[in-house]
C-alpha cells in the first residue's frame, strides 16, 4: 500500500533530478504550491500527483499551451519549447534510434 506522501529521493528519482534540486525546490519560496509538501521534523514529504500535475501546468503555461486534463491514468509528456537549437541537436544526440526492418520478427 503506498502513502499519499513520499520522500524527497523519491520525488528525484521520479523527476530524474538530484536531491539537491529537490532541495533548491523546497528554498525557492513560490516554486512549490502550498500543500504539495510538509515538513516533518527535519525532513520533508511530497505529494507526488500533485506535483506532477503543478509542474505540468506550469510547463504548458509556459509553452503558451491551454492545459488539458488527462484522462485519468494515463501517462503524462512534458514538451518543452527550446529557444537554442544546438540545444536541441545535443537532447537530440542523446535520443537512442532504432532501426528494424518491416520484414524482421518481432
């Protein structure tokens, strides 16, 4: 059974950022919506749906983009505008291709 909070190396690990990020997160006054993460003690707990669903909003807020609701369960895509096209050529560098033949076996 999982809990509605979950651990700030959780939240980096799921976002594919450091801890530390997770940490600048939590300083920058703002970044975070109320209630989205409690203290407890010395540590922190997030809530993990609320803040993909923030970041996601946020992320489509700034590409100029009406936020959609997802259907619910289904698998959510960031995308991102980038202003620097090298730095599209460098994520695209990154991007493993596969090539297979029609023909091949699957």
């Amino acid at each position: 059974m999982s809990s509605e909070y979950v651990t700030k190396k959780e939240v980096a690990d799921h976002f594919a950022v450091a801890s530390t990020t997770v940490d600048g997160w939590i300083r920058k006054k703002g970044l975070l919506p109320p209630g989205t993460f409690i203290k407890v003690g010395r540590t922190y707990r997030f809530k993990l749906k609320e803040l993909e669903e923030h970041f996601l909003q946020e992320a489509q807020r700034l590409a100029g983009v009406e936020p959609e609701e997802p259907e619910e369960g289904a698998p959510v895509q960031l995308e991102l505008p980038f202003d620097d096209p090298e730095e599209v050529e460098e994520l695209e560098d990154e991007i493993p291709s596969f090539d297979f033949d029609a023909d091949d076996d699957v």
